[in-house]
C-alpha cells in the first residue's frame, strides 16, 4: 500500500492530509494562531458549581466556559503540590477556586470544552500521568508476554503517583529513548505547577505541539512512505524533526513547486470538498446520506443506480458490504465523534446481517480513535460509537448560514481564500500576465488584509499584475442582487476574469 503525507501552512491555515493509494483517509486542518485545544493545560476558576449535576464551569479564558465532571476531579484541588489522586464521590469544588485543569474534549456547537485535572502528556512512545498513578498498555500490543515486560519496565520508571500509557511505538525504541520522554514530561509538570501560582486565571500554560508535529509523532512510519510539503519554512522543520525520528532512511520528503497550490495540483482539495458533502458516492453506483447532528450522526445506505446481477439478497449484502468500508473511511476522514446509528439495507439472512457487523468493526479497527460497535438491531439498524479526537475539519471550512437562521450551512471565509488562493496561482502558472478576481465585499476586504498573499504573488511572478473588484449583497423580499463595483482603470486587453 502506497501512503502519502501532505503537509501547508498558508496565510494562517496549517493542513494535512494522508492519502493511500491516491485515496484521501485523513484530512485535518487548524488556525496556525489557536492551533488544537485539545491537551492544552490553562489556570481556571470556578465560575459555577452545579450540586444536582455533580459538575461545574470552569472560566478558562476561552470564548465559553468548560465543563468538568466529578469523575474528571482529583480529590484535593487546593493542594496540587501533593498529587492526592483519590477519586471522590462528591464534589469538591466552589466558586472562585483556582485549579489547573486540561482539555480532554474541544468545545462543539453551543457546549464549551470539557476539561480534567488528571494531566497528561503524550509522547513518541509514551502517555505520561504526572498525578494519576495507573500503568497501561496500548490495546493495539496483542503479544501477553510483550505486555507483561513493557508494564514491568514502566513500573520500574515511575516514583510515587506518577503513572504512563505504552504506546504503540514503543516495543521499537531502547528504553533509554523512554526515559528521556519520562524526564522531560516530569520537569515539564514541575514547570507548570511553579507557574500556576503566579500565572493570572485564564492563562494557557502548556500547549501540545503543532500540527505537523503531532501526526508524524503518532505515526508508525515504513519505507517507501513519502511526505510532501507545499511551504518552505514548513518543509525545512519537518526535515529536522524527520532527523530526530530517524525517518530519512525510511521515507522521502519532497518540497512541492511554490509555484502552485499542492492541495489542488494533487487532487486533495477535491477529494476533501466532496467530503463535506452529505452524500458520498460508492464505487458500484449506491451512495450513502451522512447527517450530522450534536452528538449524534445518521448514516443512510441506499442501492442508488446498483442492481446487481444476482439475486436482491447478494445485491443487497454487496452494497452494505461496501457501504462499511466507506463508513469507516469517512468517519476518520471527517473526524466525526459521539454515536452513530447506521440504517443498512434491509437483509433476511441471519449470516449476512451478522457478516456485515464483523466487516464493520474491522474496517473501524484500523482507526487510531477508540471505537465500539453494537449488533444489528431486528430494525437493521447498527449502533457505534468513535471517539472525538480534535476538531472536525468541516466546523472550520463551513459556517451556518445567517440566512436561513442556521438550517444550512454555507463555505467559511477560510475555504475560498484557500481555493482563491490556487486558482490564481493555476491561472498564473499558464502564463497570464494579468488577472481581475470578483469577489463578494466581505471576502475582498479579508483578502486585502493578508500582505502576506501579495508579496508571495509578487515573489513568484514579478510581472503579473491582479486587479480586484467587489460586489455587495442585498436582501429586499427574498430576492438577492448583486452589483458590481465598477473599476476605476480600463482592464487591459488580455486580462483573464476569475470569479
């Protein structure tokens, strides 16, 4: 199986992207100036304690309040220092408490982030727990003998309350490797606890690492895997880091042509648009329908223009046999989270109904986030749960509609920069000297903004000259008019129109 990496970072957008076999898997996108929320340690108060919920709201500085639970609480808050981590039945929590708390969940629509204060941080080859003194092995080590001296090993690593989680990569290093990790993690949880006392409430004092980082640190890479990289600053750190996880004799890393946009010139930012689409195309003519909701997310399977050569039942099971493959594909493509109900095709064979459960759980198998898969119900339904790892890529590349009062969903500002952004470079590329770009007031007066755009147009083709007009919307009786600012100069002959 051939398996690419793609890596930008453009005007405040980091993106990645894996694809296997030309086949888009993962697609993952964050503001370079917030980056992922998730594993970030903050100094919040206690703005609200709900008795009756065994919970309470916590103010962290962030747009909403987060959300922590009895369950996610060590027993004495007021003295961090000591590393008490009994789990208490009842909450000890009230308002204007000051605790240290991170973020296992990232907030989703109207609900704010959950938090805990058992800290953790994750590594190459470990998951260490400064406070919560538990040893554990990734479920993904089968061998029992493997096991037995990996939790022996980490035992013998650990001083009192400490705890960690093997990874998978682990088995590959020398244990000199894994205790460089569990230093660095200790000094670093003694850092921060130093802070604490000092730092405002409010005040973000660990951040887990940036995106690139991130993925190539959880990933298990082999030879002939390549990772390919559209910005120069961008492909120069992976090059470091690739030397600290001694990648370059596995894989190539291969800076693209700044002339044009990577995630186009490639394909991927068709592949990832067709993803946020709620119907997805099977490869025999059937198609799924994915609804999303909060926290719940409907999967319909329909047989579409497919009907087979054999009899209904062997074209039914056919589809909701490849229906699966691509559930599971799509889940870990959108990074969708929570549970899901599936409404397979209608089967009467007691075997297949059970065949298709079994296909399912392995396709999800291959999925890095913990999964869980109920048996088919007597309405065929089929019930599983993912767990949400970060932000889904469409929460940041669509927004809801002012329009229709939040019904529907339209494309973020982010989205069309990122797509305006590669077509005129496309455009440039074939040789156009000059170029006029019509967009909406909104999305010009954004463009303008970034510099950053300009001086990189300027640097690739010197003698290219890009002129923009604008145009508002208005809104009288449903109906929508556009008109067009008329330019002060006469467009030169030539000049190519992007809209």
């Amino acid at each position: 199986m051939s398996r690419k990496l793609y890596f930008d970072s453009q005007y405040g957008l980091e993106t990645y992207a894996m694809c296997e076999d030309g086949v888009m898997t993962e697609y993952c996108a964050e503001r370079a100036a917030t980056g992922a929320v998730i594993g970030n340690i903050y100094k919040g108060r206690v703005s609200n304690v709900l008795n009756g919920m065994q919970a309470a709201f916590i103010d962290c500085g962030l747009e909403r309040h987060c959300y922590i639970s009895v369950a996610d609480l060590t027993a004495d808050k007021s003295k961090l220092e000591c590393g008490d981590i009994d789990i208490p039945r009842t909450l000890n929590l009230h308002e204007g408490d000051e605790i240290l708390v991170q973020i296992t969940k990232a907030a989703q629509g109207k609900k704010g982030a959950k938090v805990t204060t058992n800290i953790s941080f994750v590594g190459k080859y470990i998951v260490f727990l400064p406070n919560t003194p538990f040893v554990g092995v990734s479920a993904k080590i089968s061998d029992r003998e493997l096991r037995k001296n990996l939790t022996y090993s980490a035992k013998k690593q650990l001083k009192e309350n400490e705890g960690l989680v093997v990874r998978t990569a682990a088995p590959y290093a020398v244990l000199s490797e894994k205790i460089v990790e569990i230093n660095y993690f200790r000094k670093l949880y003694q850092n921060i606890l130093a802070h604490f006392k000092e730092a405002p409430v409010g005040e973000l004092l660990y951040s887990d690492s940036p995106l690139y980082m991130r993925v190539l640190r959880d990933l298990m890479m082999t030879a002939g895997d390549e990772i390919h990289v559209g910005n120069h600053r961008l492909y120069e750190a992976i090059k470091e880091l690739a030397l600290t996880y001694t990648y370059t004799s596995q894989i190539g890393i291969y800076e693209h042509d700044p002339r044009t946009d990577m995630f186009f010139s490639e394909g991927i930012y068709d592949q990832f648009a067709k993803s946020l689409s709620p119907k997805v195309e099977l490869s025999n003519g059937a198609y799924l329908i994915i609804d999303r909701t909060e926290a719940l997310t409907v999967i319909d399977v329909n047989t579409g223009k497919f009907t087979g050569d054999d009899s209904l039942e062997h074209t039914v099971y056919c589809t909701n046999v490849l229906a699966t493959r691509e559930i599971a594909r799509q889940v870990k493509l959108r990074n969708l989270g929570g549970l899901f109900v599936v409404d397979f095709i209608d089967m009467t064979e007691e075997n297949h109904k059970k065949a298709i459960v079994d296909e399912l759980e392995r396709a999800l198998r291959a999925d890095k986030a913990k999964c869980k898969v109920l048996p088919m119900s007597k309405f065929g339904l089929v019930e599983f749960t993912r767990k949400r790892t970060g932000v889904a890529a469409s929460e940041l590349m669509l927004k809801k509609c002012d329009m229709c009062g939040g019904a529907g969903e339209m494309r973020s500002h982010e989205n069309i920069l990122a797509e305006f952004r590669a077509r005129l470079l496309e455009i440039l590329a074939d040789g156009a000297d000059t170029v006029c770009v019509d967009l909406n007031f909104t999305i010009a007066d954004k463009l303008m903004g970034y510099s950053a755009l300009k001086e990189n147009i300027a640097s690739l083709y010197p003698h290219a000259r890009v002129y923009i007009t604008f145009h508002r919307t208005y809104r009288e009786t449903n109906m929508y008019f556009r008109k067009v600012s008329s330019p002060h100069f006469a467009l030169p002959e030539g000049t190519v129109l992007l809209y």
